[in-house]
C-alpha cells in the first residue's frame, strides 16, 4: 500500500482537498473550512526518549497535517490514512496531537530564551509563561482497507478500568477519535476527486453499478486533477488506465473518459491481434493436417511419384484434394 499511501499524501497537500476531507467527514458536507484558511504546517516530530539510561531519538510523521487559521487563531487538523486496523490508534493519534503540543513549547520556549525575556522561574521552568496558549491539534482517520473497522475509537477503551472507581476514572486521560471508512461514506458531500474515489469504491464489486455511476458523472470524470486521476487508478489498481493519462490530458485537466476509451480501444486491436494470429495458427494447422492426409491416401495407393508434386504445387494439391474428397 505504499504507492497507494504516497499519492493520497501527495492528494492531501493540496489545501483545497484537505478543506474538502474534513467538510466531508466532520461537517457532513457542510463547507466550514475554506481552502484559503489552510496553511502548511510542520508534520514530522523528533521525539527523545530515556531507555536503559540512555536518550533515544527518533521521529514521527504524521501522513498529513495543516494549520487552520481563524481570525488570528489557529487549529492544527491532521489526517492519518490506515489500509489496515490499528487496534492502537487511539494511542497513535494521541501521540501525535501530544507531540504537536510539545513541539509548541519547545519553539515558546527556544524563542524567550533567545530573546531572554524570561520574567520569573517558574516560567522558564515550564518553557511557557503563564498567559501563553497552545493551538488546539485534532485529527481524524481515513481507513481505505477491506472489511469493517472493528477497532477502539477511544483511548478509554483499550484501557483496563476494572476495579477503578469513578472518582479515578475522573481523573483519566481520554482521547477520541473519529475514524472514518471511504467506503461507507457520502460521496456526495465531497466537492474534490474523492467525491469519484469514494463512488467508484463503492461500486467496485458491482461492474454495472460502477459502469452506471460513471455514465451519470460523465462530465466530472471530464475534468479531473491529476492527483485525483492518479489517486483512483492506484486505489481502485487501474495502473493500466494510469498510461493514459497524457493522451488525455485537455486545457490542464485530465479526461478519464477519453483514458478509458484509449485503453478499451487498445484492448480491442489488441483482441483482434490476438484473434488474427489465432486464426492463422488454426488455418496452418488444419493446411498441415489436410495435406498429411493427402500423402498418407497416396502411399496407400502407390502413387509415390505424386508425393513431391504436391509438396511444391498448389494446384496439384487442389485437383488431388478434390479427387480424394479431403
């Protein structure tokens, strides 16, 4: 799934359809985030952790993170794509908006200490004055796999709570997490490629349903972005249909419907081809068998000396094929 995870990346860098995946899951359709709001934020994480006495770096990168912008306030959306079910998720994505938030700090607090205008100790212990705020980070998960998301879409509910009272339970961390399978969602709520991607997935067993919903949104499959051509012909492994995609590119735009004629018409030379050849190996095959026939009935007969002739004229063969009958 690579390839597949690379293009939906690829897909969701571009502000208008990373508006275009949380109008179409969190707000049902609803257009409360603007392409223009969106701006690009950092996604990848270093993180230090002490093990056996020693610091352990590594990185995490979250599949797609942008920074919604509201009157001067801002909102850190991310964006996880999961082929598989993850019965950690709700960690994972934990990690990730904790790790956003700790990367808030670390900048607070590598910038006062550049500017050394720490007021107290305390400040300068936390990394943060006291009339500071972090922007909020929140993220949803697009799952694109087979079968049924059958996972924890809470932190709460991969924890073991037997035996806690509710006073305890107060105190416990939660975390949601709002998953989110293609195949089961509203295609119609979306106003990018995904609107094609999540129709045709939903049909992808059902060759006449998706014939059908391809003919009813002719003219959108007229006008597709390339990341949104190539993104289907990955999903859906059209990877044939991908080869086409220069032939039909017009004014900037890529016309899947023209791909799929240029493909189905290869197809069809290539079927005629096939049958052609086909038809002459029968037609040599039968020639063969006819005129072994022809010279076993001469030998039967004793009429040696018409063997070469038959082997060298055609009209030999025609005037001895039709006194045999063969």
């Amino acid at each position: 799934m690579g390839e597949i995870d690379d293009k939906f990346r690829y897909f969701l860098s571009r502000e208008k359809n990373m508006a275009d995946v949380y109008n179409g899951t969190v707000y049902s359709g609803r257009q409360a985030i603007l392409p223009e709001q969106l701006v690009d934020v950092q996604s990848i994480y270093h993180v230090a952790l002490r093990e056996k006495g020693k610091i352990k770096k590594f990185r995490r990168a979250r599949d797609c993170a942008k920074a919604l912008c509201r009157n001067g306030h801002f909102v850190i959306l991310g964006v996880e794509l999961q082929d598989k079910v993850n019965y950690c998720m709700p960690l994972r994505c934990t990690e990730y908006d904790t790790d956003e938030l700790r990367t808030q700090v670390q900048r607070i607090s590598h910038r006062y200490d550049r500017e050394e205008c720490w007021e107290t100790a305390e400040e300068k212990f936390s990394g943060m004055k006291r009339t500071d705020r972090l922007n909020p980070a929140v993220s949803i998960v697009l799952y694109h796999g087979e079968g049924k998301w059958d996972a924890a879409c809470r932190l709460k509910d991969i924890l073991d709570m037997e035996g806690m009272d509710e006073e305890l339970k107060e105190l416990m961390l939660d975390h949601k997490v709002r998953i989110y399978n293609l195949s089961e969602l509203d295609e119609k709520h979306f106003e990018s490629g995904l609107r094609e991607l999540i129709g045709l997935m939903k049909r992808k067993d059902d060759k006449k349903a998706m014939e059908a919903y391809y003919k009813e949104n002719r003219e959108r499959f007229r006008q597709m972005d390339d990341d949104a051509f190539e993104l289907i012909c990955a999903m859906l492994n059209m990877k044939p249909l991908m080869e086409k995609k220069e032939i039909a590119r017009k004014d900037g735009k890529v016309d899947m419907c023209r791909a799929f004629d240029e493909l189905l018409r290869d197809r069809e030379n290539l079927g005629v081809q096939r049958g052609e050849k086909r038809g002459e190996k029968r037609g040599e095959k039968r020639g063969e068998n006819r005129l072994g026939r022809l010279i076993e009935l001469l030998y039967r007969d004793g009429r040696m000396e018409e063997v070469l002739s038959v082997s060298k004229s055609a009209a030999a063969r025609r005037q001895l094929y039709q006194e045999y009958g063969v």
